[in-house]
C-alpha cells in the first residue's frame, strides 16, 4: 500500500460521521414514553403511546397519552398526506357492544356528532395505556360542529371515548428524553 493510500484512509476515518437516521423521523411518530411535549403552552410527559397498524404495512395512527399533574389528556396523530392532530380529553359513559356503535351522537343534549368514518386496526402499545400489544381494535372517529370531534375505541369489551379538537402540528413540540 502507497503511502498515499494510507494517509487518505486516516483522513476518511478521522471524518466526522453523518447523524444515525435510527433516530430521526417525524417527531409526531417516533416520541417516545418519557419525552415531555408541549401543546398550546402546557407541557406534558409522555405517560404512553398506542400504535395503530394494519397487519403488515406501515403505522397510520399514534395516540400518546399526555399526563401534566393528575391531569391525563390524549394526543391523537393521524397520519396521511399530512398529519392530523387533535388533542383529547377522555369522556365517561358506557356502551356494551360494538354493534352497538350509532353512526350520530349526542352528548349533553345539546351537541350532535356524526360518523366520519370507522375501522378495524391491531394495537402496539408502550408505557400505561387502555389498551394491550398485537390486538385488534375497532376505532370511530366523528365529526361535530366548531371542529370538534369526537373517538370512540374498543378493544376486548372495553370502551374508551375522547373529545377534542383539531391542532394544528406546528404547535406540538417534542423534546427526547435523554
């Protein structure tokens, strides 16, 4: 080996590598449980995340279960051409089958929402959740007036319902835990 190929080998090597992209990615799908985020100046910690897929293709919704204090909201990502963000807050009531589900709502009399659309998805879950790894669960999104919108999601006999509203993505900050 020429001394020429030896010094250009030590040159290459002693240049600075480009950042792994194992870590990079859209923030809104790679947060993790631990991160904090903030969403219209409050800030929370990621207490847990839901990944919603079809078998054998890429993730297509994420809901990362935001806690402030006692305070446990839902962030909701839809992802398509763009992402589709709303920020929730869990709903009390009871339902006891999926068949059930009615395609309008009304919820304290006063507020109609109507069936967007509906699907079946298998769950990858982290941290504390309602809900367990690699089972299916039927999801509703509705739609209702002022942008408000409504979710209902079961899994194994258990309801959870959220309400919220759409926000916009550049209003969500990440920042990893370390």
């Amino acid at each position: 080996m020429s001394i020429f190929k030896r010094v250009s080998n030590i040159l290459r090597s002693n240049k600075e590598q480009p950042p792994s992209t194992a870590s990079a990615g859209n923030p809104l799908e790679v947060a993790r449980v631990g991160d904090i985020v903030s969403v219209d100046l409050e800030e929370y910690v990621i207490s847990g995340k839901v990944i919603y897929f079809d078998r054998g293709f890429e993730p297509h919704r994420y809901a990362y279960y935001l806690q402030s204090g006692k305070n446990i909201q839902c962030l909701i990502v839809e992802k398509g051409r763009t992402y589709d963000c709303f920020l929730c807050s869990f709903i009390e009531g009871a339902l006891d089958d999926p068949n059930d589900v009615p395609t309008r709502l009304e919820l304290d009399g006063d507020v109609t929402f109507d069936l967007e659309f509906h699907r079946n998805d298998v769950s990858r879950t982290e941290g504390n959740t309602d809900f367990r790894s690699g089972d299916d669960i039927i999801f509703w999104r509705y739609f209702g007036p002022d942008q408000r919108f409504f979710f209902l999601q079961w899994q194994d006999g258990k309801f959870i319902a959220l309400e919220g509203e759409r926000t916009p993505g550049n209003q969500i900050k990440f920042l990893k835990n370390s």
